[in-house]
C-alpha cells in the first residue's frame, strides 16, 4: 500500500534561506517551461512536450548556475508537475469541462520541492546518531520524528513543503499490506451513516455526532484580520505578517477536521464490523445555500478517505449506498 507520513523540520536560519532559495528557481524553472510552450503554439502552433525539456536540462544547468543548484531529478519532477497541469487541461477539455489554462506561479504560491528519494534527499544519522535528513545544497536538517516509519516501508519520493507555520517533509512510502493490517476481533454489529449540517453524523443506532463547525468558530477572527490586510500595502512586511496569521488559522482548522475525523472513524472501527454510508454528491451540494456549511464539515474527507482506511486496517467493511 502507498502511504504518506509527513514530519515536521527545524532548518537553522541558514538552511531556511537555502531552501526558500531552491523553492524561488524551481518556480522559476516551471514558469520558464510554461513560458516555453505557451510560445511554441502561439508562434509555431506545434506542442512541447516533457521528454523535449527534459533533454535541454542538463545544457541549461551548465549556462545556469541558479538551476544548477537545483538537484536533477527535483528539477525532472517540476518539469512532470507542469506536464501533469497540462494532461488535466486537455483531459478536461476533451470531457466539456470549462478549466483553465495553466497559469505561471508567484512564488508564494510554489510551495513544494520533489525529490527522488536517495537522490538529493536521504535520512542520515548526525554524529550523535540523531536521525536527520540530508537535502543537496542544505545540508543535514532536523526532524521531528513524532512517529516511527513503518517497518518494511520503502521510501520512494520526498516532498519539502513550506507552509504557513514552517517547513514540513512528507514521505511516500510503499509499505506490506501485512505490515499495516491489524485486523480486530469481530462484534457481530452493523451500522448505517447519515451525515448532515446541524448534526455531523447520525447514527442508525440513535447516537448523534455534533458538528464542530471548525470555521464558524473562527469566522470572526479571519474577518478582522482580513480586513487588516485590506489596509495593508501589498507585499509590505506587516502586509505578509497578517497573511501569515490568516494562513495559520486556515491551516489549524484543516488540522482540527482530520484529527476529530481520525478519531470518529478509529472508534466506529472498535464497534461495528459493517459501516454503511451514503453515495452522495457532495459537489453538488457544495452550490447551494448551504455551501459554506457542507465545506466546512468537508464530508467526502471522512466519507471517502479516512473511514476507508481505518476500515481497511482493522479488517472492517465499508459499503456506500444510493443516497
């Protein structure tokens, strides 16, 4: 099975301007590309594709000393990531969605950093024999290991994410079924799901989960502060400090949603062996006058995410049923 665990760095001062350095060529390495193909149709009417800019790579790097100081294969992975933009573009214009074209990206909106797992990146012991993480052109970075790896897991791409309160590593692993699969001793008992706005879950045997409405509480907050940001001049220090205040408490509340889901699912495994829930359209109730409410319970995390897997693990069964 492919799992993901991501950890928490503590990149020293210097490691932070490395890394912020790495992030600002890789977004200029894909508007650059982007640039490239955008003019290659407009003025040859002809398509370039990945397998073409991935053979110009090692050339630039040699002429561009800024790339160069971009690991190869993390500069390959942001070549496929605007190839991958392109493939749903055309794959949503051939199924008559309106999308849009791929946009170039600010550098506050490139966030992330792909690696090859072994290759730019690999976890290596300091000299106290500390688990760190080595990155090419940073150096040995800490981690927050609050949580082992899985044993018999296989490490295969590392993603480097700055977010609102700092700079996070995220694993993907290739890990034995039998490895995660703990399979819990049956109970004989069955529920049905229904979830809704006033109560999150209800229950087939009458128990009633409140809905926390995560952003609800905070609403006001995020309001204020918007509202400071809109007398702030753009791009000012205190402009980007308040930015940061609004992303953090947008960040928490996505953090309270899975931890309350996480919890909610673990106990619904403990008790039933059968957990039915609706097939709903969620997207579709998304665009009525209940829009903000349905987003904030976000449904479809727990329905299509986390109660599968928990499920999954302990050998329990989840079936949807028509709405």
């Amino acid at each position: 099975m492919e799992l993901a665990y991501q950890y928490r760095l503590k990149p020293n001062r210097t490691q932070e301007r490395h890394l912020t350095t790495l992030l600002a060529v890789a977004c200029r390495l894909y508007n650059d590309a982007l640039a490239e193909r955008r003019n290659a149709w407009e003025h040859e009417g002809r398509t370039v594709t990945y397998l073409e800019q991935a053979r110009k790579l090692k050339a630039l790097r040699e002429i561009d000393k800024e790339v160069a100081l971009l690991n190869f294969s993390a500069a390959q992975h942001v070549l496929r990531r605007l190839d991958k933009a392109f493939q749903r573009f055309f794959s949503a214009v051939k199924a008559g969605q309106k999308v849009g074209y791929p946009r170039f990206k600010k550098l506050h909106r490139f966030r992330t950093l792909e690696f090859t797992y072994g290759d730019g990146t690999k976890i290596k012991p300091d000299e106290r024999g500390r688990l760190q993480l080595y990155i090419q052109n940073v150096g040995m970075v800490k981690v927050v290991w609050h949580r082992p790896l899985p044993e018999q897991s296989v490490i295969k791409q590392v993603w480097v994410t700055r977010k609102a309160d700092g700079w996070f590593v995220t694993f993907a692993l290739e890990v034995p079924d039998e490895t995660l699969r703990q399979p819990l001793p049956p109970t004989g008992r069955a529920v049905g799901i229904d979830v809704g706005v006033e109560n999150l879950l209800a229950l087939s045997d009458g128990r009633l989960v409140d809905n926390p409405k995560w952003l609800k509480k905070v609403e006001t907050k995020i309001a204020e502060k918007q509202r400071i940001v809109s007398r702030k001049v753009k791009g000012s220090k205190r402009w980007k400090r308040m930015c940061r205040q609004v992303a953090k408490l947008h960040l928490k509340i996505a953090r309270q949603r899975r931890d309350f889901y996480f919890k909610v699912a673990t106990e619904l495994v403990r008790e039933y062996d059968l957990i039915c829930v609706e097939d709903l359209n969620i997207k579709g109730l998304t665009q009525g006058n209940l829009s903000k409410s349905v987003l904030d319970a976000s449904w479809s995390v727990f329905l299509n995410r986390i109660l599968p897997y928990k499920a999954w693990r302990a050998g329990r069964e989840v079936i949807y049923v028509p709405a």
